[in-house]
C-alpha cells in the first residue's frame, strides 16, 4: 500500500459525494457537476484550514513586533552569520514565533494539491483511483469539459488540434498568476507598518514576482481540473486576506490608518444620531404655543416703572393728577 493512498481515498470520496450532489442539479457527466465538486473539495479545505491561517495572521505580528530585536541581533552580529543565526533562533524559541509561518497553508494544501493532480491523471488515463472504482464513474469524469476543455487535459498534453484547450488553460493560469500577485501586493502595500526598514518586506517584495512566475511555468503541466483547484484557492486567500486586512489589520499600516478613520467616522455619526434623537425628544416635550389671537396677560410693573411711566401705559397715579387734582401751591 503506498504511503498516500489514505489522501488519495479521501480527496476522491470527497469528489464523489459533491458530485452525487451536484449531479442533482446539473448532467452527471457535465464539467459543471465535477468542477463545481472540485471548487467544493478547495472550499471543504480552506474552511479547515481557517484555525491555521489564524495561527499564520498571530505568527506575522508577533515577527512584526520582534523587527527592533531583530535589527539590533543582525547589526550586533553583522560580521558573524553563524553567531547571527544562533542568535536569532534563540529570540525566536523565547517568543514561541515562527518565521516560516506564511508558508504553513501551502505547504498543508500540497499534500491535497499532488492527491488530486494524482486522481485527475488516472482519470485522463481512463484507470479507477482511490474509491473511484466504477468504470462508468471514471468514464463520465474522462468526458467532462469545462469551456469545450477535458478536465483531465492540460495546456502542454493538448493535441495539436486542442486550440479550446489550450485557451481554457492559458487564461486560468494567467488569472491564477494575477491572483497570486494581487493578493501578495495588497498585503505589501496595506498591511505593513509605514516608516520602517522590514527584512519581510524585501522577501515578500521577491515573493511578490516569483509565485506568480512559478504559477506560470508549471501551470502549463497542470491539468483543468488542477487549475480549477489552485484559481479557486486563491481567489479564497485574496478574498480571506481582504477581509482581514480591513477588520484585523496589522498596526500603523496603511489599513491600520483606515480603520481608525473608519472607526472615527462611525463614532461621530452615532454621536450626531444621539444628539440629534435628544433634541427631538426636547421638541417634542416642549409646550405648544398659544393660540392665535388669544390676549396674553398683562405683566404687573416695577415700582420704578410706575413712577416712571411708559409711553405706552402711563402710571396710575400720574393719570391721577392730569384728570383734576389741585396743586398744593394753589391751595388757600
């Protein structure tokens, strides 16, 4: 028994049971019903790699926190790379971090990756794999074309004559290879923190050119079905990066920035929401004027002001004195 034949039986049980499914909807033998169980089959394993890509995101802060020790190590140690490196492995031991983290989820995929490269070769073989034992299973697989392409085809195994296949391939490896690079380029340019000299910034900045050039170059020897399976994945980990980037991201980076203004903005809407729901509530408790036409009462005056007199309401007593009253003077 070969040592893979376990994932070997597990990548093709797992093909079968989404194609039973997806053979509910469309033709059993249609490259609809196996490509959409291979995108099922990317979507099973990213769903159980989410823990690890959680583990990955903590990895990269914590090497993102340990930039200053690690500049100070390598200018300390600068002369002698042996003593570097011990150095550097002991900081990494004493903080738990692990520097090559960012490649766990590609190297936990692989051995998923190579499981179903196998299935699909046996497959354009017409041969049974794994659990795929029924003659009449492995024929309908054999037949089903994705754009008029054999899955099991690849743009190097075409025929002379497979132009379509040829096609099909070129553009799912040239929109693997953009993938590839978007997703290392928003994580460059998004997620890193701004004003700082970052020796990870200079790998990714070489990773940024070569993954999409190690998807072009092999690409051509990866059948459909294969290719299906890595632009489905990518387009999970640009999508899950995204997301992270914006919710999660690392601080004082650019989406750091955005996150904070974000935060600001909705803090200031809610406020004025506040502010503005209190006042309504003041105005809507506030006393209904009086009706139009309705004589107000008249307000009793000062001492002063009837002594003084209004030109419009003179006092009393001067009223008084202008309707008759003697002057003492003239008394007698």
């Amino acid at each position: 028994m070969a040592l893979l034949d376990p994932l070997y039986n597990a990548v093709s049980w797992v093909l079968l049971q989404f194609h039973s499914f997806w053979s509910l909807i469309f033709n059993p033998d249609s490259g609809a019903a196996w490509g959409l169980s291979i995108v099922l089959l990317v979507v099973l394993i990213r769903i159980c790699l989410i823990p690890l890509f959680v583990r990955q995101i903590k990895a990269q802060r914590g090497l993102q926190a340990l930039q200053p020790q690690l500049k100070a190590i390598q200018a300390k140690y600068k002369n002698d790379r042996a003593k570097q490196q011990e150095e550097l492995m002991k900081l990494y031991r004493e903080t738990g971090t692990n520097p090559f983290s960012s490649c766990l989820p590609i190297l936990v995929q692989s051995p998923f990756f190579f499981a179903l490269y196998h299935v699909l070769s046996y497959i354009a073989q017409g041969k049974t794999v794994g659990v795929i034992t029924d003659p009449a299973t492995v024929a309908s697989a054999h037949s089903a074309t994705i754009f008029g392409a054999p899955i099991y085809e690849s743009f190097r195994s075409a025929p002379p004559g497979g132009i379509t296949t040829k096609v099909v391939a070129a553009v799912m490896i040239v929109l693997m290879s953009a993938t590839t690079f978007i997703t290392q380029r928003q994580l460059m340019v998004k997620n890193q923190p701004m004003g700082q000299s970052n020796p990870m910034l200079q790998q990714q900045r070489i990773l940024l050119y070569v993954f999409p050039l190690m998807f072009a170059l092999f690409g051509i020897n990866f059948p459909i079905g294969v290719l299906i399976y890595w632009l489905t994945t990518n387009l999970w980990t640009m999508g899950q990066q995204l997301i992270v980037i914006r919710r999660n991201p690392t601080p004082g980076s650019e989406a750091f920035l955005a996150l904070q203004k974000r935060n600001a903005e909705k803090a200031a809407a809610k406020a004025a929401a506040q502010a503005l729901a209190a006042g309504t509530t003041v105005v809507e408790e506030a006393p209904s004027p009086e009706p139009k036409g309705q004589r107000s009462q008249p307000k009793r005056a000062s001492r002063s002001q009837r002594s003084r007199g209004t030109p419009n309401q003179p006092p009393k007593k001067q009223a008084t004195a202008a309707d008759g009253a003697t002057d003492p003077a003239n008394d007698g």
